[in-house]
C-alpha cells in the first residue's frame, strides 16, 4: 500500500508529456461526395533521415481527388484502396510550399528552400517527402499557386505527348479537352515541341486556348472535329467523348492516340472508363496506328524538365480559382463539374483568418451503409464470376450424366459455356455500348447452347472468340482428346 502511494505521488509531481505538435489537414473517413471531408487537426508529421518536411503554401485539385474520395469506378476498391473505406485518410498530391526541416542523409534541399512537387496527403499545413522523389525546387519567376498547379497535371501531358505520343517538331497535334487542367499544358508543351496545335474546347474557352498558344481552336459546340476532315500525328484525349474508331478515322497511318482520361463523375461508376483502354490495346493489334492509354509517372526527372519550361517561360500554368484550405470540398465540387478552366488551387489561409477546426465544412461523416452495400456487391460479383459458374457447371455436369447414363460426361464443357457466356457480356461491356452488350451476350449464349448440344462448330467458334490464348492452347488439347475418344467410342459400337 504504502509503495503504490509513492508510486502515485511520485507519479503525481512527475512532468507531464510534451504534447505532439499538430497541424490542419483535409481528413475522411468514408467514401462519398466531397461531405465527407473535414478539417481536422492530426499530428504534424515528423521527416525520417531520407525526407524533408514542407510547410505547404498552396496545393491543387486534379479530377483524381474526386475519384479517391468517391471511391469510384468501384472497381479500384477492390485494388487495394479500401473495400469498405478508403486505407488512406488524407488527402490531396500537388503541392508548392517552403522547406521547413531536412532528415540527416537529406544534400540536395536546406531549411527555407521553396519547392514544389507531388505527395499524398497534400491538403495539409505540412507534408513530408523523400527528398529523391517527386519534389525539386521552385522555379523563382513562379508563385506557389502556379507551381502547385504543376505536378500531376503537368506530368501527365509531358509524358502524354513526348513518351506515347512520341511528339516531333512539324507535327499536326489534337488536344481534346485543351481548357481543362492537363489540357492547358498539352497546348503548351505540345507548342514547346514545336508542334502545330489544335485545341478542343467549349465556346467561352476559345480565346484562352488561343492565347496559351494554340494555332487552331475548334469550339466543340459547333463543330464536330471528328468530321472536320482533317487528319493528325498525335491526338491527346482528355475526354472520351468519341468512339475509338471515330479517333482512329482522324489519324494518320502512323498517327498515334493516347487516351488520358475522360469520363464525369456519373459515367459507369463501376468499372468507369476502365474497358477503353483494353479496347484500346486490341484494336492496336488490327490497325497501323497506335491507340493506348496512359498513366502518369510523379517523377524528378520530369518535375524538373517542367520547371525548365517554366522557367523559360516556355509554359505558364493556368489558374482558374483559388479556395482556401477549408473550401476544400466547394473546391472538389466544381472540379466534378467537368468544366474547370485550368487548374483549381488551394491556398493556406492565413493564421489570423484560419476557420474553426471541422466547423465550417459539412458535419456529414459519409454514407458508411452505401459503401458496405457497394463493397458486398463488389465481393458478390467477384465470387459469383468465379465460384457460380463452377457450381452449376457441376449441377449440369450431374443432370447429364443422370440423363445420359451410357454417354461419357460432359466434364468442365459447361463451365467453359457459362464462362464464354460471361466473356460476350465483358465484351459488349469493352464495345462500350448496350447494345453491344445484348447482341454479344445473345451470341456467345447461342453459341454456348450449341456448344452444350456437343456441336464442334460451336466448340471451335466460342473458342476462337474467346480472344484468350490459354483458352485456344486448353482447347486445342482438349478437342484433339475428345474427339479421339468419341472416334473410338463411334468405332467400337
Ligand atoms: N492517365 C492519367 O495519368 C491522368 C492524369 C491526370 C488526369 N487524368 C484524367 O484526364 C482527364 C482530364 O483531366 P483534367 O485535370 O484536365 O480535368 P479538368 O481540369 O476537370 O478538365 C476538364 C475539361 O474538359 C473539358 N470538356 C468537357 N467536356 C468536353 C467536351 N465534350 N469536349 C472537349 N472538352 C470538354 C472542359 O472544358 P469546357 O469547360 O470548355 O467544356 C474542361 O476544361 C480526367 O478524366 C482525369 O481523370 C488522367
């Protein structure tokens, strides 16, 4: 007794521990619309030896702030962002903002170096990056707001155009979608390679795409570039509004198509516009032109070829709002409407202006029921493409043999059906219209009826419009067999 009383007043008079500093940050905790976000104050990060700590002046918005907190396509959730809820809390990437403290390996910044670059968790007072990553210096004829609209953005037209558009001087270049974020540095990038620029865009944005540079401007709601006539080495496509084959049309032979991205906020929330690329990707094997996607890489390469170009004053970023810190989600807002001019910026409010901690931002804590509903429907098709087929391919298999007790079993011929069936829906699904996904899902379940009825035509045309190599190889074995041993079935009768 007496030793615990020590124990407490020892306890007692001893100093209490130092309180972890803080800092504001953009936090949620479900998926939803931009409601769920909240300012909220989370502990300020601390550099490791590799990292530097950045007091952030200013950050920007790209469209992939909107597909993070919306979760959507729904597909990514079962990528390893969260199922149920999102893995990451913070968010934000693009930021500008002033070295604050540098990690003992760290050589190439020093405290009250201004630098910009790329880094979850950029809706924030402080990030903290590798020094040998995504972060350089910022060029010194640009603002924070203008350097923060840079990275992602950016990145993703340089790499667009010089790495898979292989753009050259002379060339004819196509921007669709020239007045958004990454739109307004394609035209200037594109420019930079001496290129001869035709930008896409809606009728107030004529001018401004003109002025960042472009030598042709086609006001989409009067014309239709895709019966203009006219034919390009690269196009940029920041939309997705035409079909593939339309693009294809506007290309020279050896024209080259690179699909950014495209697609609002209610187009195909399950799978989005995951099925072009692929569609993509196959109509390049038929054609001489090249169609693809691509993914932008954050890297210091190219960070830093970008500031060259700012720095020349060869591209200057365009800025269409600012909000501070606690607009984050009018911020996302307007950027889900699909019709930002530039880049939208976030701004660090001053201190004495700073806003009540979740105060003035939406009390909603998200709609944790929907994304439960939405995360078992996602387990439900994943175990229904997988496991139900085997199931009733078992079930038949059983009937058959029940039915046609002298006959040899059907073995895994139904599942093969059921699993042609479903490849004709993915691929009207890839077809990109309803239509497409009837009419394929009405032959290749004709077909598998046929295929079921034991007709080798039928075998041989699902197989072929498998599309999959290993289905050919599995086939192509397995046929030989099954017809060897129905010969010798027939023969020995
Ligand atoms: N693959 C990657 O690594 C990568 C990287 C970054 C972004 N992305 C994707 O690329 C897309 C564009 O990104 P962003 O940052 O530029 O988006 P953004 O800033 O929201 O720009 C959208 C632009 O699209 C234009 N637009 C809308 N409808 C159009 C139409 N029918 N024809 C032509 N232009 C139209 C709008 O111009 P008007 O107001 O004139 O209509 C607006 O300026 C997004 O889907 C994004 O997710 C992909």
């Amino acid at each position: 007794m007496t030793a615990l009383l020590i124990t407490g007043a020892a306890l007692a008079q001893a100093p209490s521990p130092s309180v972890a500093p803080r800092m504001k940050a953009i936090i949620y905790h479900n998926y939803g619309s931009p409601d769920v976000l909240r300012l909220e104050e989370i502990e300020k990060p601390v550099p490791n030896d590799d990292q530097v700590l950045i007091r952030v002046r200013a950050a920007s918005v790209n469209p992939l702030d909107w597909h993070v907190i919306e979760g959507a396509p729904y597909i990514f959730r079962l990528m390893g962002v969260g199922l149920f809820k999102p893995k990451e809390t913070q968010l934000g990437v693009d930021f500008a903002g002033t070295v604050e403290a540098v990690g003992r390996n760290v050589t190439q910044f020093k405290p009250g170096d201004d630098v910009f670059g790329g880094r979850t968790g950029a809706f924030a007072e402080y990030v903290c990056a590798r020094a040998d990553r995504a972060v350089v210096l910022k060029p010194s004829n640009m603002t924070f707001e203008q350097a923060a609209s840079v990275p992602i953005a950016a990145i993703t037209a340089l790499q667009g155009l010089r790495d898979k558009g292989k753009i050259q001087p002379g060339q004819k270049v196509l921007i669709n979608g020239a007045s958004g974020g990454v739109g307004t540095f394609a035209v200037q990038i594109a420019k930079s390679f001496g290129a001869d620029v035709t930008g896409v865009c809606s009728t107030r944005n004529v001018d401004m795409v003109r002025s960042i540079g472009a030598d042709h401007v086609i006001d989409y709601t009067k014309e239709d570039f895709t019966k203009s006539g006219q034919r390009y080495d690269v196009i940029l496509d920041n939309v997705a509004n035409h079909s593939l084959l339309e693009y294809r049309r506007l290309l020279n032979p050896r024209g080259k198509y690179v699909l950014i991205g495209g697609g609002g906020l209610n187009d195909g929330r399950w799978i989005g516009a995951l099925a072009r690329p692929i569609t993509a990707l196959v109509l390049s094997r038929f054609v001489t032109q090249d169609m693809s996607m691509m993914l932008a890489q954050m890297t210091k390469e190219d960070l830093t070829v970008l500031r060259d170009l700012m720095q020349a004053g060869k591209v200057t970023p365009v800025i269409d709002r600012t909000y501070t810190l606690s607009q984050v989600p009018e911020a996302i807002r307007y950027l889900e409407e699909g019709h930002a001019r530039g880049k939208v910026v976030i701004t660090m409010e001053p201190k004495n202006q700073s806003s009540p901690v979740s105060a003035n931002l939406a009390a909603n804590s998200g709609t944790p029921l929907k994304s439960y509903l939405i995360a078992l429907a996602l387990i439900g098709i994943v175990l229904g493409v997988s496991i139900v087929p085997v199931v009733v391919a078992l079930l038949l298999n059983r009937q058959f043999r029940r039915r046609h007790p002298g006959y040899k079993p059907f073995r895994w011929g139904y599942y093969f059906s059921l699993m042609a069936f479903i490849g004709g829906l993915l691929l009207g699904i890839f077809l990109e219209s309803t239509t497409a996904v009837i009419v394929c899902g009405i032959i290749y379940a004709v077909l598998a009826w046929f295929f079921a009825q034991r007709h080798r035509w039928a075998w041989i045309t699902l197989t072929i419009f498998s599309f999959n190599p290993v289905a050919w190889i599995v086939n192509f074995v397995y046929l030989r067999k099954r017809w060897a041993e129905d010969s010798a079935a027939t023969a020995s009768i």
